[in-house]
C-alpha cells in the first residue's frame, strides 16, 4: 500500500489544479447522500451514482489497508470491492468533517460514519458505532480522481456485536428497502 499512499502524495497534476478541494466537497456531498440509510430514493440512486463516477477518471487506483484491498480499475470496480467492507451494516449518518488540501494535487477527507449491523429486520439494537475515516483523493490535471486510499479505525467495527437474531432489529425493513439498498453497499467507500 505505500506506492499508493506515495502516489496519492505526489498527486498526477500540474502545480495549480483546478479547485481540488472543491471538487472533493461535491463528490464527497454525493457519496454521503448515497450511504445513508433512506436518504437517496431508489429511483434517484442511478442518477447520483452517475453524477458521482462523473468525478472519477476512467482508470483509478485504490486502496483501503484495514481490508487488505488494493487495485485499479474503473469506478464501478473500486466501488464494488471497497463496497463490501461495509456489507451488512446500516448506515445512518455521515459527517463530511474536513477537507483539506495535500501535498500536490490531493485532497484530505475525514469523515465519520454513525452505522449498525444489519439483519433481516433493519438496525440491530447496540450495534451502533461510529466509524472514523480518512480518505486521501489524488487528481489528475483535468480534475478527476485518479487515486483513493481510504484508512478507518477496524477497532470500533470489529467491537460491535457480532451476531442478534431477528428479535434483536430496531426497525423493520421491507423488502422493497433491502432492494434499494444493494446499489448503496457499492458506493460505500
């Protein structure tokens, strides 16, 4: 992983980049209205995906070292193995702490998670946590995403209850609900 976090660093850009913080601010706006649990209706899920891969370059590179994942690919495959950390888990709030400006052409975003395991029947009672994450955002000279290496604290997840029966949900979940959420566990980063 720290060929990543060096290509990150050194960034892909000229010295003077489009607005790199603001770029991340727009699509960091959109993946959080993506991961929280009912914020994004289903038939408009598409839509932000899409204006969210607009961010990305065709090609990027990515990794997340707490999961042992690295690779490059398109958006659709980053987001797709980044995506299954977070299965299982219900998200409920995102908080877009900070952005700031890197070394070169990247973007520093911290953000915090408020999420709980999942079962059958929605949130299982005293599995909420929150999660710290930090991710780096390298760009290249046309302002797109070319890099994505994500750090968090396993800690907080892994000292969560690990397994409720369905008696044990804090809310129900309809089948139409579990559907839409599919897309969600994809764009989870």
């Amino acid at each position: 992983f720290g060929e990543l976090a060096a290509a990150a660093a050194a960034g892909d850009g000229p010295t003077e980049p489009a607005d790199v913080v603001e770029l991340a601010t727009s699509c960091f706006e959109l993946q959080a209205a993506l991961v929280v649990e009912g914020a994004t209706p289903a038939e408009a899920m598409p839509a932000k995906i899409e204006a969210m891969r607009a961010h990305f370059a065709r090609v990027v590179r990515w990794g997340v070292p707490q999961a042992s994942i690295k690779g490059e690919g398109s958006f659709e495959s980053m987001m797709t193995a980044i995506g299954g950390i977070w299965a299982g888990m219900i998200t409920t709030h995102v908080k877009n702490e900070s952005f700031s400006k890197g070394e070169g052409d990247t973007v520093v975003v911290k953000q915090v998670y408020t999420n709980h395991l999942g079962s059958d029947n929605g949130a299982v009672n005293g599995s909420e946590g929150e999660t710290h994450l930090e991710t780096t955002l390298g760009f290249d000279e046309e302002g797109k995403i070319v890099s994505w290496m994500q750090q968090y604290d396993g800690t907080a997840l892994a000292a969560r209850p690990t397994a409720a029966s369905d008696g044990d949900a804090a809310t129900e979940e309809s089948a139409e609900t579990a559907e839409a959420a599919a897309p969600e566990a994809a764009v989870e980063a």
